[in-house]
C-alpha cells in the first residue's frame, strides 16, 4: 500500500470517526465515547489538527550521512568527553560547539520498554509496537523501536540502521541478540 493510499485511508477513518463523534455530541451533548477494547469513556477533542513541522538540521546532518552508511552516530565533547545521543552540536556542560562524531556501539541492554497500542493518527497504520530504552556498551541510552513480539528488562539488542515501511526513510531500531 502506497503512503498517499495509507494516508487516503486514514482520513476516510478520521471523517467516520468524527462524523460518529457528532452523532454522540448530539445524542449525549458530550464528546465522549468508550473505548472499544476496554470499555474506558475517552474525551475526544473536536477539532482536528494536520500538522506537518520542519526541523533544521544543519548542525547534526552528519547523522543522516551516517544512517545513509548504516551507520548510528552521536557526538562527543573534547572537552569532557560527555557523549550525546540523539547528536546535538553543542555541549551545555562546556559551553562548546562543534562537538566530535562518534559511532554508537552495535550492542546494549534493555533497560525499559513500553507496547504503543493507541497509537497517534500518523502511526496508526502501524500494528502495535514496542519501544524501549537501551544502555549501550559506552553507557549512552538510545530510545528505539524494538523489533521483536516479546520484550524483557536486561535482554541484549543490537542497534540496527533500518528503512522505515511504508514511509521510505532510513532509521534505526533495537534489533534483539540471538
């Protein structure tokens, strides 16, 4: 399925949603309906947002470079050697910029996880999805999809430079070890 085609689908499902929605409000004269698996009243807020943002990313665009490599880069501090992931270019403990590129080692550890099952409009085509928090081998947490059905606390992961379907866009994911 092509993401115009993804997107074409999800807005018919909004316009359902909210055209339910204005039967409630009408009938119930409240926003609010029950959640379908547990039964839980949700607030809805009536108005719809369709945001589309932009980034500069001038001063990190050398991890895009790298993610193009298969590569997951951060940046280190000269000066304190304080490493940063995701990169950024300047260090508030030294008041520098233009900080070192590093790789981000391939290996870490589970440290937390959460399953994403209500999920927001751009993802919901999307089935659920786990994200954890990793420690890699130099002590850095790297926040992360975790590619697998089943996720535990200490499990070992690799860090994996991934293409992101149905977007087209490269990433990277925790990938579990064995």
């Amino acid at each position: 399925m092509s993401l115009n085609e993804i997107r074409d689908k999800m807005q018919k499902e909004i316009s359902q949603s909210l055209s339910m929605l204005d039967n409630v409000i009408k009938t119930t004269k409240l926003p609010i309906v029950n959640e379908q698996k547990t039964n839980n009243p949700l607030w809805i807020d009536v108005r719809e947002i369709d945001l589309r943002y932009q980034i500069p990313v001038k001063k990190i665009f050398k991890f895009f470079e790298g993610l193009k490599e298969g590569k997951v880069l951060a940046t280190k501090c000269p000066k304190c050697g304080s490493v940063y992931f995701p990169p950024q270019d300047d260090c508030p403990k030294c008041k520098i910029s233009n900080l070192e590129w590093i790789e981000m080692p391939k290996e870490g550890e589970i440290m937390a996880y959460t399953v994403i099952n209500v999920k927001p409009p751009s993802f919901s085509h999307y089935q659920d999805y786990i994200v954890g928090i990793a420690r890699m081998n130099n002590g850095v947490n790297v926040l992360g999809w975790v590619r697998a059905k089943e996720v535990r606390v200490g499990m070992k992961v690799r860090l994996e430079v991934v293409e992101r379907k149905p977007e087209g866009y490269l990433t990277y994911e925790l990938v579990p070890v064995g």
